[in-house]
C-alpha cells in the first residue's frame, strides 16, 4: 500500500492519540515543540510518508522537516512542502517566536492565513504557494519587518492586499493565482462594496451590476419564450454532435484502457477497506453492460466489490492540459464535503487518459427517473421529503462549506434517492471543474436547459442565487410532475417558470399541480408555491437565501398550522 498515495486516515490519528496520552503521562515538552505538535494535530491527512513526530522528545529540533538554532533550541525553520498535508494552519505557529522562514508550499492546506503569524516577528520567509487557502491575507503580516521572501500564489484567496507594512514590498509573482485578490501590488483596484474585485470583463450588456432591470410579467414570458427558442436550436445542434461522437466514433477505450497504463486511486475518507491494487482490478473488469447511466460530464458504472460494498463510478474523458493540478486540488476539496443530504465523493482514479470519480451508490436512482420514467408514483409526502432533502444539501453547499459552493447545474438528473427516497445532491462542483468558461451554455444546455436562470444565461456568471433559480425550477418540476421543457408548454412559447407566472396572472396556481399526485395538502401547497415562485423570480435579489429556503420549508411547509389551531377560516 506504500506504493500508492493512499490515505489512510483512521490508524494514524489513533497512533497520535496513543502517543498523546503517553507524552502527557511522561514529561513536557519545549514550548516550541507544543505549538509545533498542535500545527501537527490540526493536519487531517498526509501522503504517508511524513515520519511521526515523536512528542516525548525534549524539543522538536530532530523532527522532520524542524530546524532549531543550535544554542537557543528554538525553532527557526518549519519546512513541510509537497505533502500532501490536509488540514487547517494551526494558529499555534504564532507561539513560534523565533521562526524565520516557513514553508508549507504544494500541499493541501485549507482555511485561512492565521493572523497570529503576525507574531512571529523574525519570519524571513513565508512560502505557501500551492495550498486551498481562502479568506483574506491578514493584516497583521504586515508588522512582519523582517520578511524578504513571500509566496502565497496558487491558494483560494480573496480580498484586498494589506498595504500597510511591508506587504507593500511584494509584487504580482507574490500573489498570482489567487482569483480575488486585488491591491497596488498586483496593480488590480479593490471594490470596497463587495470586499473583493470583479472583473466582469465579458458579459455583454450590463445587466449584472448597479442597473436593476425589473421585467414585467409578460416582457419576461416573452424573453424567455425567445430564449428558449434559441436554446432549443442549440440543445438539438448539441445533442446531435454528442451523438455523433458517442456512436459514430470508436466504442473501444474502456475502462481497462484508462488503467493499465500507470493509474492511481486517491481515497478521501480513509475507511474503505480497500488497497489500490484491489480497486484498480476491479475497474479493469468494467464493461459496457455495468454502465448505469451518462450525465452530462460522462458514462456513470456500477462498481461492485468483492465484499458486496456498490459504488458509482463516473468516467470523465475530457481532460485538457494544464487541468489535472488544477482537477486534483479541486477534488480534494469537494472529497472533503460529507453531509447526509449530498452524494459522498470517495475518491477518484488518476489515469493518464480520463479521471474516475468514485461515489457513492443509490440504490433509488435519480429523481428525473423517479418521476418521469417509473410507473409508480410519488405521492405528496414523498415529494416534499424529496424538497427538503435537496434544500438542505445545497443549503450545505452555500453556506456551510469553506469556501462555498455553487452547484452550477442542479437538476432532477442529479438529485438521487437512496432506499427510503430521500434527497442526496451529487455533482456538485463539477460543473464548475469541467465547463468551459467561454461555451458554458452549449456544454451545460444538454441537460439543464430550463432551469437556468435569466441572468446566468446571459453573462454565464454563476453565483448562489442561480442555484437558487435551479432549485425553484426542480420544485415546480416535482410539483407538477412535468420535466421544466415539457412539449406542454413549449409549443405555447413557455417553459415550466412562463406557465406558472401565466397560471399566477389568471390566479390559478395551484393548478400547476400534478393530478396523479396522491395526499396534496393544501396548507403546504399554497406555501410551497410561494417558495417556488420566489425562487424563480427573474431578479436574483428577490430570491430568498437557500437558508432561508430551508427554514420556510420546515417551518411552513413540512408542518403547516393546522387550520383548526386558529379555529376561524377554513374554507
Ligand atoms: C507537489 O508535491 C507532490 C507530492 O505531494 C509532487 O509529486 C509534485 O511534484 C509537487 N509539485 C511541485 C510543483 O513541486
Ligand atoms: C500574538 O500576540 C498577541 C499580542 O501580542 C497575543 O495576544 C496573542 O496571544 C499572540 N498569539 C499567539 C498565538 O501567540
Ligand atoms: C500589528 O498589526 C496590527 C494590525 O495591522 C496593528 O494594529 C499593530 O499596531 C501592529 N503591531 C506592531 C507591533 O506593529
Ligand atoms: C511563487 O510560486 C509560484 C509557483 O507556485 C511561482 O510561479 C512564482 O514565481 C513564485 N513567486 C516568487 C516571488 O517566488
């Protein structure tokens, strides 16, 4: 297992456990050697082959990658680089008075630059170039009056540069690769309103920023009738290219093909029992008759190993150069992210020739298939379970993850069931990772046409409140039982969200409703539709947080006041 960058999480952190224990049982350490086994303790996972640190030294200065002034024994150089250390900075780096340079460049590092390296005076040199930090750069860096050298590029960092202090004296090849970052030294003016910059160089009118445009109902119908149109053309064009080359090219690059030639298995979590060498034969017996669907993003397979355990495994072709540092550090990230109400990414196969994601599998299937496939119906209750399951995974994604994630392409294709049909979220992130920035509307319209919003499919910018959007258009979809393109409306020049707001014009929404939809309450109804008619309101402003979403929900709708509790009008 050596041989491959594993990572084995659960065996390690118990040995530090141990070792804890028994340090605490027999004598202290330096007060460098504490702080430096706290920055050790906050690190989650490793490619394994960084030696333990042993806690019952006197002082830290054998351990790897720790330098010490010979006389003093204070540590004077941390240099941990190309690791594969995952985990948050620990603050306690700041008890490192005597520091002068750190280095903790290509790694997996998250969270944020703790401001407490303000502290440590002496620092000559800072070299974090090559993690997933996010956040601002402290301005207590700037006090550090003795800095020479700093390299924070390549990190998730937003927000204007200090320039007060010495952080004035570092140029463009300091700070590149971090999208949001503005300041003189990177020669970029920072928006004080958003606290971080926008280059909204390529979106064609200026719809996006200080000029609000409000549509008129029936101005709206009408545009999106016309943009449906266009899209329309450009889904079939699309989906006749995507014919032509899933069937007309050559059928043969398999699975096994993808493999042989030097292929890796990254696992996340670190409790599957399996090793590389067991998971990569098994991906080499994949065939044609184990695929159990295409997303837009590539061919999903059934992977089943020898102890019973499925997994779904999804094959990506495309693979540009210069994309897989990028791809793996992304991955990493969403690898991170496990809540009960979004898929759970295992891991994924680094081949030369595609990238395979390991998921989780569903035994429900996806909720497009649930309700437009399947003979068996799903009633109101089970509708409403299938809401506020994905409400609450994307609420996850926009507000509990660090740094927050747009989905980008929520639809009922990627919303799965498990065994009791509740909601799980995949997919998300890849839009992200895999779309073409510039062809964004012909590479996602496959599958999500309709339920983009307006704006997004005029600046190709997406942010929050288009998901927002999306997850509006899937409620009215589970609603009324209609896929949001469905011929119904299409012929009368509209899509799901045009015939709800005509349905709205002539007061009659509730008729939007599925009639084969067994248990509707009118109490959660009428609420749900308010819900979704905000979601889908053409102005990203009026739409409500999917926070907010997930509180209406569960406050209105999942459990609505029971008329006779105010024992007056109940028609
Ligand atoms: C980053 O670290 C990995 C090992 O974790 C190594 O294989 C890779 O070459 C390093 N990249 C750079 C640019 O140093
Ligand atoms: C950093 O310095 C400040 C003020 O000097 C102090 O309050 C804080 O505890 C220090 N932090 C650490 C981690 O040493
Ligand atoms: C350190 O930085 C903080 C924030 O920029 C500032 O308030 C403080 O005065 C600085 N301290 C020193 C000793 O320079
Ligand atoms: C910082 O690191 C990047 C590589 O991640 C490199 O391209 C750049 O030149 C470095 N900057 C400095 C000032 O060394």
């Amino acid at each position: 297992m050596a041989n491959y960058p594993m990572i084995c999480l659960r065996p390690w952190r118990l040995y530090i456990l141990l070792l804890y224990i028994l340090i605490n049982k027999s004598g202290a350490i330096s007060p460098d050697g504490e702080a430096l086994w706290s920055f050790r303790n906050a690190i989650v996972n490793s490619d394994g082959n960084l030696p333990l640190w042993r806690p019952e030294d006197a002082d830290p200065c054998n351990w790897r990658g720790v330098t010490c002034d010979l006389k003093t024994k204070r540590v004077i150089h941390l240099s941990l680089k190309n690791h594969k250390l995952s985990g948050p900075i620990s603050p306690d780096l700041g008890k490192l008075a005597h520091l002068k340079i750190l280095a903790l460049y290509n790694n997996s590092f998250y969270g944020t630059i703790p401001s407490e390296l303000g502290n440590c005076t002496e620092l000559q040199g800072i070299f974090l170039q090559g993690n997933y930090l996010s956040g601002p750069i402290p301005s207590e860096m700037g006090n550090l009056t003795a800095l020479q050298n700093l390299n924070v590029s390549n990190n998730f960092l937003v927000g204007p540069i200090p320039s007060d202090g010495v952080l004035i004296n570092f140029a463009d090849n300091s700070f590149t690769g971090n999208r949001d970052l503005c300041g003189k030294q990177i020669e970029r003016t920072c928006k004080d309103d958003s606290g971080g910059p926008r280059t909204d160089g390529q979106s064609p009118s200026g719809q996006n920023q200080g000029g609000k445009k409000k549509y008129s109902g029936g101005l709206l119908i009408s545009t999106s009738a016309t943009i449906g149109a266009l899209l329309l053309v450009a889904l079939m064009c699309f989906w006749g290219c995507f014919l032509y080359k899933k069937f007309g090219k050559n059928g043969s690059n398999s699975i096994a093909m993808d493999v042989s030639g030097g292929a890796s298995i990254i696992m996340f979590h670190g409790d599957l029992p399996y090793s590389s060498k067991d998971i990569i034969k098994k991906l080499e017996t994949l065939t044609e008759e184990h695929v159990i669907g295409s997303g837009g993003f590539g061919t999903v397979y059934k992977l089943e190993m020898d102890d019973g355990s499925i997994f779904a495994l999804k094959r990506i072709v495309k693979m540009d150069e210069g994309f897989n540092r990028f791809f793996e550090r992304e991955l990493e990230i969403l690898g991170s992210i496990k809540h009960r109400y979004l898929v759970n990414l295992r891991g994924y196969c680094n081949s030369p020739t595609s990238k395979l994601l390991i998921y989780d599998f569903l035994s429900g299937g996806s909720l497009d298939e649930a309700l437009h496939e399947r003979s068996e119906q799903l009633d109101w209750d089970a509708r409403l379970t299938v809401i506020l399951g994905a409400a609450k995974g994307l609420a996850y994604l926009h507000h509990d993850c660090s740094p927050r994630i747009i989905h980008r392409d929520i639809k009922s294709s990627n919303i799965l069931l498990d065994g009791n049909l509740e909601a799980r979220v995949t997919d998300f992130g890849l839009a992200k990772l895999l779309g073409d920035e510039e062809s964004h509307i012909t590479t996602i319209v496959a599958g999500t046409f309709g339920y983009l919003a307006p704006e997004y499919m005029q600046s190709g910018r997406a942010t929050e409140k288009t998901d927002v959007y999306s997850f509006g258009v899937l409620v009215l979809e589970l609603l009324s039982g209609k896929r949001p393109t469905d011929a119904s409306y299409i012929e009368k020049g509209l899509n799901i969200v045009g015939w709800l707001n005509f349905l709205i014009t002539e007061n009659r929404p509730r008729e939007i409703v599925d009639p084969n939809c067994e248990g509707v309450q009118v109490e959660s109804l009428d609420a749900l539709l308010s819900v979704a008619t905000q979601c889908v309101s053409s102005s990203p402003e009026d739409r409500p947080t999917m926070h907010r979403v997930v509180q209406v929900l569960e406050s209105e709708v999942m459990t609505p006041c029971p008329s006779d509790f105010y024992d007056s009008n109940s028609d």
